[in-house]
C-alpha cells in the first residue's frame, strides 16, 4: 500500500515521502492519525504540484540569502573597547554588538543569527553569521583597546598607608592598660566584701 507522509515518522520517511507500507498499519495507524494518506494518482498530482511550488519559493529565499551574503562579506566592523594593563578588555565583544553595528550599515540581521565566540582581548576576527541552511557569510572585524590610565593604581597603595600605619598603633596603646590593672588588685575587693558579711 502507498502512503503519502503527511509529517515525518521515525524509521519510515519523511514529510511529503510516498512509502510502501503494510495495508493493516497503513489504514488502522498512518491514515486515522493523520501521519499519512493514500498515495492516489489526483494526491499525487497535488504533492507533484505542492514540491514545484515549494521549490520556487526555496530558490528564491536561497537566491535573498546569496545576494545578503555576498554584501556581508564585503563589510568590515571595528570596536574600540577599554582593557586593563594586561590587554584584556572590560566585558567582551559579542554577537549583539556585532548585530548593532551590522544594523548602524543597514543590515537587519538577528543576533541569534550570528556565531561568534566571546572576544576578550584585541585582535582580527570573524563573525559567522546562518542566513540559510545552506548558506553562511564572514564578517570581518577587529577590536582595538584604549589602555587604562595608571593613575587609579598610583592612589590605591597610598591610602593603604595611612591605616596601616594606625593599625600598628591601637595594639601598643591597648597593650599598656592591660599591664597596669594586676590581678592581685581584682581579687582584693572580693575578700574584702566576704569578710563584711
């Protein structure tokens, strides 16, 4: 019995596949679940119809897809980021401020669109982006850094002086008191109040 897959079952094919089936599965599961029809000579006129009209559109979406990729490969972006002495950047470059700068050129791409892994320092890379399952482009981009100024490290140890210097002194002041209450004067007011009673 032929069958006309109405949506994909595993181990048997896939949407819009015409199958050779067993007439008892065929009848009591594909057709009742909606999973399959009759493959007869008018459903397969349709489908034969359906896959030409699918196929149009999909040439032409591929075709958009092409002419996209082909100006995103032409683009270039770059990214000034501050970094730290070590050339290591503050937060990261990703994939959506990739899609904002595309977007600032006029592209309209999804940052779901692009892969890209997180760039930490400077440097050349490039951008993935899926436009079609079939087809990918590259952007190219480079981040560059602006250094920290190291005056913010300058003042740090500074003021780490200044209370450094105060926490040597409380232990020496503390020090003397306890030297001058001796124990034999804490105890002397206690057998002086028993001898009272």
């Amino acid at each position: 019995m032929e069958i006309i897959l109405k949506e994909d079952v595993i181990g048997l094919g896939y949407k819009n596949d015409i199958v050779n089936v067993k007439a008892g599965y065929g009848r009591n599961y594909l057709i009742p679940t909606g999973k399959g029809v009759i493959a007869s000579e008018s459903a397969k006129k349709v489908l034969a119809e359906e896959l030409k009209q699918k196929a149009v559109k999909l040439a032409k979406i591929k075709a958009e897809a092409e002419a996209l990729a082909e100006k995103l490969n032409a683009a270039s972006l770059s990214f000034n980021a501050k970094a730290s002495s070590t050339g290591v950047i503050y937060g990261s470059v990703g994939s959506l401020q990739i899609a904002e700068e595309l977007q600032k050129l006029g592209f309209d791409i999804d940052r779901k669109l692009i892969a890209v892994k997180d760039v930490k320092t400077a440097g050349e890379y490039v951008a993935v982006v899926k436009l079609h399952k079939e087809v990918t482009a590259q952007v190219p981009f480079t981040v560059t850094v602006e250094m920290d100024k190291p005056e913010v490290t300058e003042e740090a140890p500074e003021e780490k002086k200044p209370r450094k210097a105060r926490r040597e002194e409380t232990p020496e002041e503390e020090a003397p008191v306890a030297e001058e209450v001796p124990a034999e004067e804490a105890e002397a007011p206690a057998v002086e109040e028993k001898t009272e009673e």
